[in-house]
C-alpha cells in the first residue's frame, strides 16, 4: 500500500491523491491483462491452425507458451494464463454450452476447437444423441 499512499507537505495522506495513483495503476494492469488475453487467443488459434484442429492439451499450451515468447523469467505467469484462458474456454459437454474449444475424452482425446473467435459455437454430435 506504501507505493499507491501519497502525503502532503505535512506528512498527513493525501487521500484523494492516493486513491487516484492506485486506480491509474489498477487500470494500466486491467490493460495489461486484457492485452495477454488477446494474445493468447490469438497465439491458441494459430497454433490450431498449424497443428490441427484437435491437439493434446500439452502441445496446445506449449505451442501457445512459444508464440507468447516464453522465457525462464516469465514461464510460470505465462503458463498460468494459458492454463486459465482454456479453462474458462473449454467445454466439457462438448460446446453445448457454448464454448468454442472441446474437451474430448477417450483414446482420441484432446482440445478440439469448435469456432473462432465471434463465430458461433457448433456443439459436436455423440453417437448418443444421434441414435434418439
């Protein structure tokens, strides 16, 4: 809290000051997190688009981790946010649910992409609900 607390010339805390420096440096790090996100996107449909549409999830998130310039310093954040951004993006019904990347399970599993960033979602089909 030191860093965002700004004094008078009297040594009191300004607070009106103090609330200003911690949102200027709240929205430059909501910036920051938007713009990895985009990235992320971005880095995730070009590696579907060089590899396939359905991939292991680990060559998923290591193609993404090398298109994001992974390094030794920043490899734990980046992983995170990769692993978060799948996370929130995955489906586990398949895209029912309206996500555009699939969890498949079985031998030939993985994360398939279902659409594109702004397209619609098609949900694949199961041999369940094509035999009803």
């Amino acid at each position: 809290m030191e860093k965002f607390t700004i004094r008078n010339e009297d040594g009191t805390i300004n607070f009106d000051a103090s609330a200003e420096a911690f949102r200027a440096a709240l929205v430059a790090q909501a910036a920051e997190g938007e713009k990895l996100g985009a990235d992320i996107e971005t880095a995730v449909d070009a590696v579907f688009d060089e590899k396939g549409a359905r991939l292991p999830k680990q060559m998923l998130i290591d193609g993404v981790l090398a298109k994001l310039g992974r390094t030794p310093e920043n490899h734990s954040t980046l992983t995170r946010a990769v692993e978060d951004y799948l996370r929130r993006n995955t489906s586990k019904d398949k895209g029912v649910d309206g996500r555009r990347i699939a969890a498949l399970k079985g031998q030939k599993g993985g994360l398939q992409r279902l659409a594109l960033p702004g397209q619609p979602v098609t949900a694949l089909v199961s041999e369940t609900t094509e035999s009803k």
